[in-house]
C-alpha cells in the first residue's frame, strides 16, 4: 500500500496548488456527471398521473366548441338551454400482459385505419 501512495504524496508534495486544483476540477466533473444522471433519470417524475379537470363543450355552428367552466355555468342556467355537453375525461392504461392480449385480439385491419 506504501508503495501506491508514495508516488502520489511526492507529486502533491512538490505542487500542492495543482493537486488542489486537479482535485477541485475531478469533483466539479463528477457531480456535474451525477447531477446529469439524475436530471434525466425517472427520478423525479411523478408516480401519478396529473389530476383531470372536467371539460365543457358547446354546440356552434355544427362544431363543438371548448367553453371555459364559467361560461358554461351560465349558459346550462339559460331556459332555451343550448346543445352545452359537460365532458369527462379518461385515462386508462394496461399492464404489458393485458395490453398484448388486446393487441392479439383486435384484428389487424383496426391498426391501419
């Protein structure tokens, strides 16, 4: 072990400034390296999906149109009471065994519609 160290002590020992520095510049590397890894890691994505919000549509003009929630409010109060839809929101997803039976039982040609 004596003899690993040796040769480094005598390098540090007749340039300690530049040890430091070599030091110094390994240690800003390394975590520059881990905080990369980490930022583009799951890490820190979020286990849960995103709350849903409702949303609110309104028939203009042969289109369905989004309405913000407060206008919506006010034209469901209307008495002649416009083609207004209050939408709901889904969100499903499928385990790897239960989404490739769904995909074995769903014909081919349902894929190139």
């Amino acid at each position: 072990m004596r003899a690993l160290i040796r040769p480094i002590s005598i390098h540090a020992g007749s340039s300690p400034i530049e040890t430091i520095v070599f030091f110094f510049v390994l240690a800003t590397l390394s975590y520059f390296h881990v905080l990369s890894a980490v930022k583009h890691s799951s890490f820190f994505a979020p286990s849960a999906l995103s709350p849903l919000r409702p949303s609110h549509a309104l028939l203009r003009g042969n289109e369905w149109v989004a309405v913000p929630e407060t206008e919506y409010d006010a034209l469901v109060r209307q008495p002649n009471r416009l083609s207004v839809i209050d939408l709901q929101q889904l969100s499903m997803s499928f385990d790897g065994r239960t989404a490739k039976k769904a995909r074995e039982t769903i014909s081919p040609s349902f894929y190139t519609r």
